[in-house]
C-alpha cells in the first residue's frame, strides 16, 4: 500500500490543508502551547551498567511547541503509522530484515560488479 493512498494519509492532509496551514507564529508561541507540546522523560536506567536502575539517568526532552503542528497533527501522524503497520517495518529494519524484493546493500554491489561469490 502506498501511504498517500491510505485514509489516514487523506485525514493528515487535509487537517494539514485547513488547520495548520494557518497557524502563525503568534499562535504557536501561546504559553498554554508551550506547555501541552513538550514533553520531557527522566530515565534512570543506566545503558552502560547493563540496564540496571539508579546512576544519574538520562533525560529526553522533546518540543514541537514552536513547529507548525497540533496535537491532532500528531495523532493523525500516530493513525497513519499504525494504518502503514510503521512499527512492523522499523523492527523490520533493526533486525536485518527487508521487505520482499528488497537487495541488501552487498546484493546492490555484487550485482553491479558482476561478483558472484
């Protein structure tokens, strides 16, 4: 399935189309904005120890406060991941896996040498 043929693709355009499109600085910098676009997770699993729990921890923070999108642009963007099965092919990928058809990237450069080892 191609993902601009989907429904999920149509709902995120359109929203983008008549919502977003719209949306001015001004807009985005409103300080109750700020507050529900950024979202900030506190880790205190140690990678380097083997997983284990304690150490200083590992703080993400993510802010699209100030990018031109909504908290519904991202949950049509969650929609259309889960509609384009998003999650089945990152794990896909992070195991070695291609979909059907797919060369590797050693198949692409033994075809285009002509090696045949």
């Amino acid at each position: 399935m191609f993902i601009n043929r989907s429904q999920a693709w149509s709902l995120l355009q359109r929203h983008a189309d008549t919502d977003v499109r719209s949306l001015r600085l001004a807009d985005l910098c409103q300080e109750d904005r700020v507050t529900s676009m950024v979202a900030v997770h506190n880790s205190t699993v140690d990678v380097e120890e083997g997983g284990k729990s304690g150490g200083a921890g590992h703080l993400l923070l993510v802010d699209f406060s100030r990018q031109r999108m909504t908290l519904d642009t991202i949950n049509h963007l969650l929609r259309l991941s889960v509609a384009t099965q998003i999650n089945e092919r990152i794990h896909d990928l992070a195991w070695g896996r291609l979909a059907s058809g797919q060369k590797t990237a050693q198949q692409k450069y033994n075809h285009s040498t002509g090696y045949n080892g």
